[in-house]
C-alpha cells in the first residue's frame, strides 16, 4: 500500500466520519469516495473531494447530495 491520508466527511449521512484512501502518484486522493451505507454499492452516497487550501491538503470529502 502507497501513502495514505485521513479526509473528513461533511454532510450527509456519514457527516463528521473520517475515512483513510490511498494517495495516487501525484499525493492525492481519490476525486470522489463512495460511503456504503445499508443499501450497498447500489445507495450509496457520493462524496466529492475538495481542497480547503487552493489545489493542495488539507482536503475534504463533501457530500454531493441528490440531484435536483
């Protein structure tokens, strides 16, 4: 296993967890984290990674939220 860094969950169900990912090649996270709650894969919801500071860590996967 590569490097890997912790990045908080804000909003929907899993708000305030924590979840640990595998950095890629250039250091940084996964763009999205699919948080698998009691409907599988299948309900999952969708967060979207996002930089607090410009384009670097600390980092943060926001809840994406039904579409409208």
């Amino acid at each position: 296993m590569g490097a890997t860094a912790q990045v908080p969950l804000e909003g929907g169900a899993a708000d305030g967890g924590v979840v640990t990912v595998e950095l890629d090649a250039h250091g940084r996270p996964p763009l999205v984290h699919p948080h698998l709650g009691d409907g599988g894969l299948a309900k999952a919801e969708m967060y979207e990674l996002e930089s607090v500071l410009d384009d670097g860590p600390p980092w943060v996967y926001r809840w994406r939220g039904p579409a409208s």
